[in-house]
C-alpha cells in the first residue's frame, strides 16, 4: 500500500486528569461516574454527540432483569438501578417483571438527557463529539491519549485510563493481543416506527411483531425475504414507553463486517438502513392499511461483536453456565446465554436450567437440553475483575464493555447491557483504588474492590 508522510507536530495538552475514560456508552459513563464520586478527576471522550452506546445512539431500548434466573432475588443494583430509577420518575421507562427477555423497557432519548446529567452531577469534564486517535508513550508508559475533535487535535494526560470504546480501540493502538471470533455474531440496525400497532404485549420468545394488521410478519419474511433481499434472522422490539405507536424493530441481520475494520462498518451501516426500508417495503407491499412511516435509524449500527481483548483470565462458557463463582467477581448476570448465529437464521438460547431453545421466526421453538436435569440449578453467574485486565506491559489500562476477554459461549449472555454497565462500574472504582494508592490496576485488592463497589451500591456476592 502506499503510504505517505505525514509532518511531525505538536500536540497541546488540552487536559489534564487523574482517569481518562474513552467511551461513553453506559458502561463508561457508570465508570467516569463512579470514580469522580469517590473524589478522583475524571475526563470522558465520546465520538458521538450524546452518551449511552447502544442504548441510545443505537436505539436498543430493553435492559434485562436486575433479578436472578428464578425471578428470587435481585443480583443486580448499583448505577444500572439508579438510573432506571431517574427515569421512572419522568414516565421514561416501563417494566416487565418475571420475563427472560426483557426487565425494563427504556425511552433512550430521555435516557441520553439523564447521562448527560449524572455525568454533570459528578463533575466529569466531558468531550462529546471527539475522537480518540492514538495512544501516547512515554518512557514505555502510557502517558495520554491523543484525540480530535473540532477544535483540532490535542493531548489528554492521565494517569490511568479505561478503555470502553467497544471495540478496544485504546488497546489495539497500545498492540495489546486481541481477537475477533470466526463466529462473531451478526450486528443489527433497529429503527423506530410508528403505525406499529399500540402497545401490544411482549412475547416471550421476543417475537412480538404481530401488532401489525393483515399480516403475520414471521410468515412473510420467509414467503417474501428473497425478493426484498432481506436475509433470514431474527426480529423483536418494543414499544416505547407512553407512546402509543412508536416501536422499536430489530429486525435486520448484517452479516458483513465485525465493526473492527473501515471498510466493514461503512457496508454494515448501509446495508442495515437497506434491511429496515426493505422489510417496510415488503409491510406496505403485502399490508398496505398499515400507515407506517420511519421516525429515526441509529447514528451508528448495533454491533453486538467485534474484537476481544487478551486478559489475565477468560471467561469461558462453562464458568457461566456452571455458576462458577470467583473470589473477584465485581458483577452478576442472569441473563441466559443468547446467540445470534452467522452460519444459520434465528438464535439459539442457553439457559442456567438446562434448556436448550432454538428460535427460528416462522417455526415452532426447537426445545433440547444442553445438559441433563439437576436438583439445583444455578441462579446466576459472576463476571470475575481478570477478565478487564489486557495482558501486556501498560499496567495503567483497563478495560469495561463488550471486548472483555469471553470465549463465544460466554460472550453469548454477558454482552447484554446491564453485565456491561456492571464492568463499567468496577473499573471506575479500580482506578480510583489504583489512583489512591498509587498501584497498578492488577495490583489492586480485589476484596477491597468489591467492598468499595458495595458501599457505592453495588450487589456484591
């Protein structure tokens, strides 16, 4: 490839802090958040022009039960609690007890505004609409974080910083060892639309999108997805709180690109918005009473799955579905283990229980067993402080979100939201407990931690 090159520079430090935190989906404004309340400086970056990743710029509007697998007890508190909270009291929010696929159902526009005002709150000085480019190094160390944004580019110097960009892009730039599964599940462009019926009750399967009139959808997809070019998946959605027609449809399957790459994310995004129009093309086409118009795409495509980062420990498919409980665990998660496939249409679902359920619109659930019957099952799973710490010489990072060192199995229930606002919330205390006693993040106590997460309203078990 030819290349070019570019003229040394350079670059003013436009900030200063104790913790940098690259990305702010709401796993990394719980850890900014969690760390300035205990007292520590902390800047976040964020390349959009508002917080909450995929929750909010990507539309997905359901967090999962706060509750473990049985519906018994409540695993789950700590920023994920409080801010469903802060919604609740402006009708943002909706709640559907004692259901595997969903717990709350979020307006994520209000749910934007409330980030912005926890961010505030704590003090965080915030760049919205800044890009993180490349890592500093000096002396072997990482020292700050080049960034650019529109008043060109500038350096924030920290001392440690949380990488929740998603894809691990801090770490990828640091040439920390990183993985992308052959098996890295498809991504999805949501849309919202209204004329979509009014408020029809959540299935459990996920596959309410019935509400329509004069056609069953599943049916139609199958009948007539070739000609639109739609390709077989998996659809659900939800309503949006206290609206009466507004639904949230995540229907599409964008099997190119992991979100890693250039080139794959630009395919991905255009061909996600072709899906939604095709799918509504093919409603208008073969049920034309519904008045369905197109309110809003995402400002970015729902990557479920990109790259992984290298940890001191990965979490693996058997330590969750055993229950496998971890003298660091800084997060708990019941959510069972859910996987959108690339080599087949529909998901397969792996529950605590035992069960096995394969989901294919348009056919009867397949219901199997991944294991025979027991006694005891285990109620939930722990998320162990190991798999946030990137193997390798730069002792100041750590990492929250999606790109946690899993394995395919593991990664399947972990992903969801309210784990990944939990990993959030741990790293935002591990670097304030590094940053007070002036230790690397792998030399910290995880005791301490997880007393330190509890006092801050945590669920620590």
């Amino acid at each position: 490839m030819e290349s070019i090159r570019e003229p040394a520079r350079s670059v003013p430090v436009i900030h200063e802090a104790d913790i940098c935190v690259l990305g702010g989906s709401c796993t990394g404004v719980f850890a900014a958040v969690r760390a300035a309340r205990l007292g520590a400086k902390v800047v976040i970056v964020e390349k959009q022009n508002a917080f909450g990743g995929v929750a909010a710029s990507g539309l997905v509007n359901i967090w999962h039960s706060l509750l473990d697998a049985e519906f018994n007890r409540q695993i789950i508190a700590g920023l994920t609690q409080e801010t469903v909270e802060r919604l609740r009291r402006r009708d943002a929010v909706g709640e559907e007890s004692r259901n595997h696929s969903v717990g709350y159902v979020l307006n994520t526009e209000e749910l934007k505004i409330e980030l912005d005002e926890l961010a505030a709150e704590a003090g965080i000085k915030i760049y919205l609409h800044t890009l993180f480019v490349c890592p500093h190094i000096q002396d072997g160390e990482l020292r700050a974080a080049i960034v650019e944004n529109k008043s060109g580019r500038g350096a924030i110097r920290a001392k440690l910083f949380i990488d929740a960009t998603g894809d691990g892009d801090l770490c990828v730039g640091l040439g920390i060892d990183h993985r992308i599964s052959p098996a890295h599940q498809p991504s999805t462009t949501c849309a919202k639309i209204s004329g979509w019926g009014e408020n029809g009750a959540f299935r459990e399967d996920g596959l309410n999108v019935e509400d329509l009139s004069g056609i069953d959808l599943s049916a139609a997809l199958r009948k007539y997805g070739e000609f639109f070019r739609i390709p077989e998946g998996f659809g659900w959605g939800r309503h949006v709180p206290n609206s009466r027609d507004v639904y949230m449809y995540a229907g599409t399957r964008v099997y190119d690109g992991s979100g890693a790459d250039a080139d794959g994310l630009t395919s991905a995004e255009i061909e996600g918005r072709r899906q939604v129009r095709a799918i509504m093309d093919l409603i208008r086409k073969h049920a034309p009473t519904n008045r369905l118009s197109l309110v809003s795409l995402p400002s970015y495509i729902g990557t479920r799955e990109s790259r992984h980062i290298d940890c001191l420990y990965r979490f693996t498919g058997e330590d969750m579905l055993t229950g496998k409980a971890f003298d660091d665990a800084i997060a708990n998660g019941s959510y069972r283990v859910d996987i959108h496939h690339r080599d087949k249409p529909g998901l397969t679902l792996k529950y605590l229980n035992g069960e096995e359920v394969y989901l294919r619109p348009g056919y009867p659930k397949a219901v199997t067993r991944w294991r025979e019957p027991t006694t005891v099952n285990p109620a939930f799973y722990q998320i162990p402080y190991r798999s946030m710490l990137p193997v390798g010489p730069y002792r100041n990072v750590i990492i929250a979100g999606r790109m946690l060192d899993f394995d395919d199995l593991a990664f399947g229930g972990a992903r969801v939201m309210v784990n990944m606002n939990q990993t959030g919330e741990a790293a935002g205390v591990a670097a304030y407990l590094a940053l007070s006693e002036a230790r690397p993040f792998d030399r910290i106590s995880a005791e301490r931690l997880r007393r330190k997460l509890k006092e801050g309203g945590s669920i620590v078990l």
